[in-house]
C-alpha cells in the first residue's frame, strides 16, 4: 500500500509538471537549476511561509498564493498576511508542525512552483513532480536578489530595479541625514530576545547601524544567533532595547535583574513593528526597519509623520496594497495594543 501510495503521488505531479507545456529554467539561490512553467500562477510556500510570503507579495503576485497560513503561525500575530493575501486566512495547510510539506495535500492543491529555504524540502517536491525553488536571505543584498528572482519567476521582471533602486536611495538618503551626528551621539541598541536570552538576528546588526545606532553585539560576530548572558547585558547596559514580540517588554520589567537595566528604567524599550514579518528579522521590508530604527533614535532629525508616509508609499508600491493611516500605525506599534 505504501509503495502505491508513492507511485500515485508522483504520477499525480508527473501530471501537474505535463499539463505545463511551456517551461523554462531559472538558477535559484542555491544554485540549482529548476524547469518551472513559462506562467506561473499557482504558488506555494513551504518552511518560514511568512516571510518567504514577503517575496511574493513584493513581486506583486499575493492573489496567486494558493495555500493558507500554517497554524504554527498564530493568525493573530500574523494577522497583516491576510490584509496582503486574503486567500491565506481559508487556504489548505500543507504542512506539518514541524515545517515538512505535506505532499499529498500539495499535490492536490495543484501549484505551478513552491518556494522554500529549506533543501529537503526542495528535494521532496522535486521528487514528486513539484518545481521547488529556493531562496537563501541573510544579508540586505540577499533581499534585492530575492526580490530579483521572484520576479523573474512570476513574469515581474522589472521589479527587481524598482525595489534596488528603492532600496539603495532609501539606505542614501537615510545616511546623508544621519552625516551630521558625531559616533559618540549615536545611542547603544541591543536587539534582544529575553526569553532565550539570543540577539535572533545577524542581520540586526546592519539595521541598527544604519539607523543611526551602535549595536553593543556588533564586534564582527559571523553567527547568525548570538548567546548572551545576563551580565554581558548588564555590563553593556544599552540605552535601547529592542525585541520582536509586545510579551518582551513585561518579561524585560518583571526580571529582578534585567529590570535595572536603564532603557528599562527610562521606558526605551523598542517593538519592531511587524507586517507581512517583524522587520527586525529577514523580510523584503528590512529597508522600512532602518527608517524606523532612525525615527526611534532620533526623532529631531526623521520626524514620524515622515516615517507613516513612507510605509503607505512602500505598500502602496510594492504590495499593491492602500492602508490607512491607522493600519500604518498599527504595523508600526509592531502587535501592541
């Protein structure tokens, strides 16, 4: 029965690969070369679906998600991806807890690609007759090329110039304010995820820094979680902090040490606002992160009127998506109530 089982599933994506006469391959993130249909128009994501969503959102195809949200992903937190891709909220889920596809319930939902990070993934849709495509992001240029090559995929090509160019003279113009403001002025920032005890991301690094900040973990570190121990973020003692989740800040103010710390004391205690993915982390709205970052750090110089501007405009643009002033601030607020 198992080895029937097997034999249908691939012949059943052997059928979904036959009834796309046009393809044409494309070199993905790791390098692979992957036959994928000349029109796309049905996508899954597999693995860290969120932010992988962020690609296909940007490249402006959310309406070809055909899937829904993991319910790993708590649909209240992750409520701005049914803002972006309604479809979500009602799709099939097709995978398990621990991230693994479900291929049977994808072989069934019938898509064109699947995108993931994840190798083994890949290699269990393409055995089964599922184009898999994978991105790899972990620096600011790995944004753009992902950018770059979602739109390739889905017959957006021109985005990639559009979101680069946005990108560089956004990180440009966000530095030539910040030129004035000597290194000794710039405030300490630690991005911090309390309940592990980690700074999450490398990425954080970056961000902080053009942002206008000095990150107390930024000494050439290459890993991309960092340990931390309660008296290495004592003897920093950041004059930010910043987390990802709203439950950060009670468990920063109830720790009998951590507590004393003084941007708990003087209530800097920073959110990463959160969208399509918390920005703080790896997402097409990473850009959006170090304008916030400067509004936080210094507010004289990037007022936040300009700051709810600048976010409308980004998802008008790239999302294909109107929000309110109100909508904007809630992203900001980052899931606080």
């Amino acid at each position: 029965m198992r080895k029937l089982t097997l034999g249908l599933l691939a012949t059943m994506g052997a059928a979904i690969v036959a009834t796309n006469v046009f393809a044409r391959d494309i070199v993905d993130m790791a390098g692979r070369t992957v036959t994928v249909p000349d029109k796309i128009e049905r996508i899954i994501t597999i693995g860290s679906v969120p932010v992988i969503n962020s690609f296909v959102f940007a490249a402006g195809k959310a309406d070809a998600l055909a899937m829904g949200l993991p319910s790993r992903f708590n649909p209240k937190r992750w409520q701005w991806q049914f803002v972006f891709a309604p479809q979500l909220e009602t799709g099939p889920e097709l995978q398990d807890a621990n991230y693994a596809p479900d291929v049977e319930k994808i072989l069934s939902a019938g898509p064109d690609v699947a995108l993931t990070f994840e190798q083994a993934t890949a290699d269990t849709l393409t055995a089964n007759g599922v184009p898999a495509v994978m991105l790899r992001i972990q620096t600011p240029d790995d944004l753009k090329s992902g950018v770059k090559l979602v739109g390739e995929l889905v017959g957006n090509a021109e985005i990639a110039d559009q979101y680069a160019k946005y990108f560089d003279e956004t990180l440009s113009r966000i530095a030539a304010k910040l030129e004035a403001i000597p290194a000794d002025k710039r405030p300490t920032a630690l991005y911090l995820n309390p309940s592990t005890m980690t700074q999450p991301h490398l990425v954080a690094e970056w961000w902080i820094a053009a942002g206008g900040g000095r990150s107390v973990t930024d000494d050439g570190r290459s890993e991309e979680v960092l340990t931390l121990s309660t008296e290495t973020v004592v003897g920093a003692n950041p004059d930010f902090i910043i987390v990802f989740e709203p439950g950060h800040i009670q468990k920063l103010q109830e720790d009998a040490t951590l507590s004393q710390l003084d941007a708990v004391k003087n209530g800097r205690i920073l959110v990463t606002p959160m969208g399509a993915h918390t920005w703080g982390n790896r997402t097409v709205e990473q850009i959006l992160t170090v304008l916030w970052a400067a509004s936080e750090f210094h507010p004289d110089q990037f007022p936040h009127a300009e700051l709810v501007a600048e976010v409308k405009s980004f998802y008008a643009t790239f999302f294909k998506k109107e929000l309110s002033d109100e909508q904007v601030e809630a992203i900001i607020a980052g899931g606080r109530s």
